[in-house]
C-alpha cells in the first residue's frame, strides 16, 4: 500500500513537471505580457524598470530556472496583474469553485440516482422514457448554452433568481460560504444546476444500467422472498450495489466539474478559479495560469486517491483483496 | 459475394432502420450536413458580406422586417446580420472543425495505436503511458491550456482538438489490435515472416474500424461541443469566422436585456445536432457491439 | 389426516414471451402437511421453480398467474393484496434459493441481512433481533455465530452460507419453506450434512416442506412424498418409497432407471430418450409422447389425472402396472 503511494506520488510529481514545462514555455511563445502591463506612453527606463520588476528582462532559460526553483519551494510566481502571489490569489478563489463544484455533484448524484433507479426498475413506463429522453438532452446540451438558457428563464423572464456573482458569504473557519445565507443559496442554486445537469444525466444512465442489472440478481429475489418492504429492496439492496459504479465514474468526473467550472463561473460571473483563469489567459498572466494548472494537477491526483478508496468502502470484496495483499 | 443482403453494410443498413429514432435523427444529420454544405444557397443572405447587412437593421426579434423588406425569420444581430443565416453558416464552421479534428484525431490515433500493439515494448509503454496522462485530464481543460498558449484561429481549434482527441482512438485501436493479434492467423504469418504492413492493413486494420467508428461518432459530438465552449471562452475561432460557439457568446450580452434569440438559435442549431448525432452514435454502438445492447 | 398446510389446486402461471404465450405451471395440484416433505423433481425447464415462486406471489411481469388457488392454513393467497402478501413472505412461508454465492446480496454483512428480516416481520429491537439471529445461526449448526453475523457473505464458505440462509428460513418459526435445490451448489460431504440438518430441524418444529430438485437420490433419502413434473404439469405423485419402487408413469421410470447407482453394477443406464420439448411448441396430448416407448395414438389426448392405489396419482393413458 505506501510503496503504491509512493508510486502514485512520484507519477503525480513528474505529471506536474511535465505540464509545467509545456505550459510555461507555451504561454512565453504567445506573446509579451508587458505589451498589455506596460503603458507604452510611458518612458523607457519606467518600462524597463516594470520588466525588471517582472523578471521579464531575463533569458527564457533563467525565467524558467527561477519557476522551478520557486515550484519546488511552493512559490509560483506572483500575479503580474494583481500584484499578489500566484498561490494565494488562486487558494482565495478556490472555496468558490470547491461549494460550486460539491453542490453540483450533491444534485447530480441526489436527483440522478432516483431518477435513473426508477428507469431501470421500470424500462417501460412513459415516465422512465420521458427520463432517458431527457438524459440524452442534458447529456448532448452545451454546458455554457444551458446556462445561458437558466439565466434566460430564471433571470430575465422570470426574474426570480439573480444572474450572477456570488452573493453574500459567511466565513466559517475563515472560508467564505455561499450556502449558508439565503442570498449566497439564490446566487449558487443555477450555477450548480448549470454544472450538475450533465454530470446528472450521466448519473442517470449509470443508475439505470446498474438496476436494470442488479434487479435481476438472485439476491434480490431473494430479498423480496424474506417478505422486505419494496422500500428497503430498492433503497438498500439495489442502491448499495449500483453505488459501486456510481461513485467510481463520479469521482472520476469530478475533475471534469473542476473543468466544467470553468465554463460555468465565466457564464455566471462566478468568482472561482475557473473565471480567473479566463481572466488570466485573456491577460497573459502567466503565473497564474501556471498556478492554476499546478493545483488542478494536484487535486486530480488526491481525487483519484479518494476515489479508490471510496470503492472499497463501498465494495467489501474490494478492501478484502486488498488487505490480503 | 452475390447476395448484396448479406454484405456487412447492407446488413448495418438493415438492422439501423430498425430504429425509428436513430433513422429520424439520421435524417436530420443528413439535412443539417446539407445545410452546412450548401450554406451558400440555403441561407438568404451571406451575413459576412457588408453590403448585405445594414447596422439600422440590429438586434430585430424573429418576425421582423428590415428596411429593406428583408425578412428576419429569426431576428438578427447587432450588426443587422439575420441570425438564420448565421446561424448555417456558424454550422459551417462548426462542423468543418470538428470533422477536420477528428479526421486527422483518427488517423494519429490508427498509427500510433497500431504501432504500440504491434510493436509493443517500450514503445506500447511510452505510447500508453502518454495516452493515460492525457486522459486522467479534462479535454475542455487541455484544450483550454492548448489554445492559451497557441492563440486563436481555426486551424489552432483543430490542432488542439487533435491533441486532446487522438489518445482515445489510439488506445481503442490498440485494444481491438491487440485481440486480434492474439489470433492464430496472426502467429501464423508472422511465423511466415510475412511483411509486416501486410498484415496491418490487410489485417488489422479491418478489425479495429467498427469500434473506431463508435468512439468517432462520438467525439464529432464532443468536439463540436469542445469548440463552441472555447468560442464561448474566448480562445476558439476569431470573430471573422464565427462557429455557433461564437454566435452564442455574441449573443450573451443581449440576453440579459431580453433580447434572447442571439444566442438561443445558434444554440438550438448545435442541440439539435448534438442530440441527432449521440442518438446515432448510440445506436450504431448497439448494432456493432451487441454485447452492449439489452 | 390433518388439514394441509398447503392446498394448490389447478395452479396455472403463463408467461407472455415474444415468441408467444407458454404456461410454465400447468393446473398443478398437491397438498402439503405438517412436517412433511414433498420432493417436486423434475428436469430444468419443467416448471418446479416457477411453481414455488407461484406460491409465493412472486411472479414478475411478462409471467403471471393466471388460475388456481394457494391455500396456506385455509386462506386463499390468490387475489390478497401486495401488501398482506409481502407480510407472509418470509415469516409464514420461507424460500431457500439454489445458489447460496447469488442469494445474500455481497454488499450487506449477514446481521444486516438476517435483522432486516426479523425486523420486517416482528416489532422488535434491534438488539433483540441480533440476538434471535444469533440464536438461528447457532441452531443450524454455525460455529461462533456472534463472530459470524459480521461477516460478509464472501468471507463465508459455500456450505456456511447455505446454513445462514437456511437459519434465515427458520428464524421466524414459518409454516412451510420452499428449499429451491439447496444443495445442488454444494460439495457432495457438504450436500450430506446439510440434508441431514434439515431434515432434523423440520421434524423437531413440524414444518412443511416443498424441496424443489431434479435429483431423485437427494429426494428418496429427504422426502415423504414425492411429486414429479414434466413440461408445466405434476405427472406423478405418490408415497417415497412406493413411487420409487413402482414408478407408474414412464418419465418416472426412466428418470429412476437413468440413476447410476439405482442399476445394478454392468447392467445398461437407460437414459431417457430426446429432449426437453420447449414450451413454446408442447406436443398435443401428453407432452411426454414423443419421448415414451409405450405412446400411441390415445395419447395424442391429454391424459387426466388418475387414481392409483393408496394416494398414488399419475397422469398417463398407459401407466406401467407394477415395479419394473
């Protein structure tokens, strides 16, 4: 098991190296950032002294030994825009994108498994395919599209939810929170929809695959033969059993939330990591990106950690293999 | 050989009209492609040509008349384009870089694919090892990072798209290769000493394509989703070729204002298409792996 | 004779495939008592598993029951609704399934399994539903039972598994229990001890029994009465050792005479001819014509159930008439 971290460690390190590498020296190809930070009115020597001040004035290869001295000491850079280490600006960012992000995958997997549950237990009924219908809607529909239509209906038509931003917070233990004021819930309840949706159709094709082949087991028969209220079948003999994969392919999207936040807080206006990449690359802000990237590494990494295990938590037959190795 | 019925494409065509959906969705496919190809003559005005377009005619609702007594079925735009012209000429761009990407995904995918289940060793490790990295992260995400270093353009979308989409092609392909290579006639030529390309394209190659087909239908869908969400972002196509992406994020601005048929048309063109071809990538997933199907 | 436990009359369920309509149980009739044991054999396919599903209510959609009744201790079970049905299940009729791998669902440990089914039937605690399951297991002969309820199913070998599920059976003192080949996954030893338990616990609470097999040796040494079915319908039914020794309907005969151990060592094993007719297409008359030496043209008719001797029954136009 730890020379398995380890090993999962070390591959996560040299992935992180890797995408460094590439990034930086991609975003230093695309062009100058001091064209867009500098005042071309102002004189040479104030420009010089600004590019000084960036550390832009030195070879490439001396920039880039300096990222990777900072890298390894945990210092990405500072923001040339905000003035601010790269690290602390996007760490600040972070909890937005985090309650977006867990809010999201919470309706996904709250209203997805049902939804899916009941397709698979009934594959006939109207209502099962107006849910499979559905699903392949939510699966096909353009993540920035969606939310554009729920900022359509629910904000301009409607008016009874509010566009974008994030609202008011309240820091617990120093994190500012959405969820817990009523205007912070109203700012997060369509951006999360906007994210969970596809997450939600994928959930609802798993859970109905899974029951459509786990009602047929024996055990559950066998469930049904010990006089077991259909309540307790379905909620427990079934559920547990189509968790396994559902939580698996789960975990595994949820870097793909991360991703689609992106899209997401850009539609929204909502202040995560996400929107301040776009901002980042529309700036050239080169040590934010790069900060970005590092830490979206780095949480894929603990993501599938937590992944596994999860799966065997959930799947005795899994810990046991386990511990026997 | 005589009976055409039992060639393995009339018997697809068979089993696919099975399915009134996948043959409706197949229909409209079949419709937007044209649409998309001929956007020239289908669409009433050529909403880049200047001479055709007039800014008094901006943002007018569906149903308008211009000044001209130009009929806007679905409105216009701020610079007075008509958003169904648009809209077939976004589809145009769309489709362009999503086929071109994948096009060129497959064949990178092919090669590299055959090569690592063919040559195996270090070579299959390097070359799976990159495919795992790639796929452990986000194709939007990559994507993104891609296009923030290599700027914006149509050709720079499709590059990007290549370089996210090829490891899915190339790690189906090795997968399917290698069954087949583990096959007795396989052991037998190379026993042979046969040429190698021999039994890859005559081979091979044969074998792999059914479910590189299924994983293309899909990633068409995903790349077009992939190229109007970086339009959306900033970092697709430049405002001079404008995909349906484009014509979305144009009309973003407006709709908060109630004027929402910028950016719901576009939008409804790239659904429908999304859906249309999901819907026949599902089922020609069933018809060629019937394992999958229940 | 004392009432029946169990009163089946012209029990019919149908399935709708979609090659057809086929009934899989076709008018079968018996009647069980306390603590008897009624061995119903019969080849895959002969409709003895749906029978014993049938007489629990639990017949899933595209089969259904369409005619007959179940009556358990003078109640008709047909036409009770879902709800009252359910209740029975699992305290007053009991199922034991053939494959103990398959029957306890892998993910829940044993106490959740055998707690939920106390629970469902009886308003007792949790505490003291453990203990009744610790109780269960320990009749059925597990050791360290306390040690075992938190386990999970794949912790377990074949043969304990089996013991739980058969604990799960009596737990609740039922009135009768469906055993769907109990023993068939198991171990021939395993086989052996577990008949033997059964067949201890059933006598000691006078419990009836339906053992559902297609083994005539596991029934001769188990059961009192033995039922045998072919393609939907019971074609004989008698007293153990006397349909054993006189089968009257030439499926029994040859079903006995494809045993090897009821031949005598060098003699031919007569198997029995042909196969398994589907259900889709069952010949006219009786269904086992084409495969019988003794068929002629009246059996192109559907034989009826006859009388012969001391609750004997057989469903055949040319019974054999004495042990052959």
């Amino acid at each position: 098991m730890l020379a398995y971290l380890i090993r999962r460690i070390g591959q996560a390190l040299l992935v992180m190296g890797v995408m460094a590498t590439i990034v930086f020296f991609g975003l230093y190809t695309v062009g100058n950032p001091v064209d867009l930070l500098i005042n071309p009115e102002d004189d040479l020597a104030a420009q010089e002294a600004a590019m000084a001040r960036l550390g832009l004035d030195k070879p490439i290869h001396v920039q880039f030994g300096y990222f990777l001295a900072g890298l390894v000491q945990g210092d990405l850079g500072t923001s040339f825009v905000h003035n601010r280490p790269a690290i602390d600006l996007i760490l600040s960012r972070l909890p937005a994108t985090l309650e977006l992000a867990f809010l999201a995958m919470a309706l996904a997997v709250l209203i997805g498994v049902p939804l899916g549950m009941y397709a698979g237990l009934r594959p006939n009924a109207p209502a099962s395919k107006a849910i499979m219908a559905a699903s392949v809607v939510g699966f096909s529909t353009p993540n920035f599209w969606q939310g554009l239509m729920l900022i359509m209906l629910f904000a301009v038509f409607w008016g009874v939810l509010p566009a974008g931003g994030r609202g008011d917070t309240v820091d617990v233990l120093g994190i500012p929170l959405s969820f817990l004021t009523l205007d912070g819930l109203s700012h997060l309840i369509l951006p999360a929809l906007n994210l969970a949706i596809y997450k939600m159709s994928l959930v609802i094709r798993l859970a109905r695959a899974g029951t459509a082949e786990v009602a047929l087991q024996d055990y559950v028969k066998y469930a049904r033969a010990r006089g077991l209220s259909p309540v307790r079948v379905v909620g427990v003999h079934v559920l547990k059993n189509i968790l396994i994969p559902v939580v698996t392919v789960l975990g595994l999207e949820t870097g793909n939330v991360i991703a689609f936040a992106v899209v997401t807080e850009t539609v929204f206006a909502w202040p995560g990591i996400g929107k301040l990449l776009i901002d980042s690359i529309g700036l050239l802000d080169r040590p934010v990106v790069v900060a970005y990237l590092m830490l979206t590494v780095f949480l894929f990494v603990m993501i599938n950690l937590v992944v596994d295990i999860a799966y065997s938590v959930l799947d005795p037959r899994v810990r046991i293999r386990g511990g026997g190795k | 050989m005589t009976a055409r019925a039992d060639t393995p494409l009339a018997r697809f065509a068979g089993d696919f009209v099975k399915s009134p959906t996948a043959v409706a969705a197949g229909i409209g496919l079949i419709v937007i492609a044209l649409a998309a190809i001929f956007a020239g003559t289908v669409a009433p005005q050529n909403p880049y040509d200047l001479a055709q377009i007039t800014i008094l005619d901006g943002t007018l609702p569906p149903g308008s008349e211009g000044f001209d007594g130009f009929h806007y079925l679905l409105g216009s735009d701020e610079q007075g384009r008509d958003m169904y012209s648009a809209m077939i000429y976004g589809l145009r761009i769309s489709l362009f870089v999503s086929f071109v990407a994948v096009g060129f995904a497959v064949m990178v995918g092919l090669v590299l694919g055959l090569l690592a289940a063919w040559r195996g060793g270090w070579v299959d490790g390097l070359i799976m090892r990159i495919v795992d990295i790639q796929l452990s992260f986000p194709a939007l995400l990559v994507a993104l990072l891609l296009l923030a270093a290599l700027g914006k353009g149509v050709d720079k979308v499709i590059l990007a798209l290549i370089l996210v989409q090829w490891a899915y092609f190339a790690r189906t392909v090795r997968g399917a290769a290698l069954v087949e290579i583990r096959k007795d006639y396989v052991t037998a030529a190379r026993s042979l000493a046969l040429p190698g390309w021999r039994i890859l394209f005559g081979h091979l190659l044969p074998n792999v394509l059914p479910p590189v087909i299924v994983i293309a239908t899909v990633q068409v869908a995903n790349a077009i989703a992939i190229e109007a969400s970086l339009s959306f972002l900033g970092v697709g196509v430049p405002i001079t070729e404008p995909s349906l992406g484009l014509l979305i994020a144009n009309g973003f601005d407006y709709l908060l204002s109630g004027r929402y048929w910028i950016s719901f048309y576009p939008g409804v063109a790239l659904l429908v298409t999304l859906v249309c071809i999901n819907v026949v990538g599902d089922h020609v997933r069933d018809i060629l792996n019937p394992r999958l199907s229940r | 004779m004392t009432a029946p436990v169990l009163s089946v009359r012209g029990l019919r369920t149908d399935f709708a495939t979609r090659a057809g309509r086929l009934t899989a149980v076709d008018g079968v009739s018996f009647d069980v008592g306390p603590g008897e044991v009624l061995g119903l054999v019969g080849e895959s396919g002969s409709g003895k598993t749906i029978t014993g599903f049938s007489i629990l209510g639990l017949i899933d959609p595209p089969g259904e029951i369409v005619a007959g009744e179940v009556v358990l201790n003078g109640q008709n079970l047909r036409g009770l609704p879902e709800d009252a049905m359910r209740r029975l299940r699992g305290d007053r009729i009991a199922m034991i399934f053939q494959d103990p791998m398959m029957t306890l669902n892998p993910v829940l440990r044993i106490d959740t399994q055998l707690i939920e089914t106390i629970r469902a039937h009886r308003d007792v605690g949790r505490e003291a539903a453990r203990q009744m399951a610790e109780a269960a297991l320990a009749q059925v002969g597990i050791p360290s039972p306390a040690e075992r309820l938190r386990a999970y199913p794949h912790e377990l070998s074949g043969g304990m598994r089996q013991r739980v599920v058969i604990a799960a059976a009596l737990m609740l003192e039922p009135d009768l229990i469906i055993a769907d080949e109990p023993t068939t996954a198991l171990d021939v030893t395993i086989q052996s001890q577990i008949l033997y338990e059964m067949q201890r616990l059933m006598a000691e609470r006078n419990t009836a029994l339906i053992w559902i097999t297609h083994d005539l040796t596991v029934v001769a040494g188990l059961a009192h009465r033995v039922a045998v079915m072919y393609a939907g319908r019971i074609v004989e039914m008698g007293a153990v050792d006397d349909l054993l020794d006189r089968p009257a309907h030439p499926y029994t005969h040859g079903l006995i005479h494809s045993i090897p151990s009821a031949t005598p060592r060098g003699e031919r094993l007569q198997p029995v001819r042909g196969m398994t007719p589907s259900l889709l297409n069952l010949p006219e008359g009786c269904a086992f014509a084409p495969r019988c030496p003794r068929a002629d043209a009246a059996c192109k008719t559907r034989p009826e159930e006859r009388r012969i001797g001391d609750g004997r029954l057989v469903r055949c136009h040319h019974p054999l008439e004495s042990g052959a």
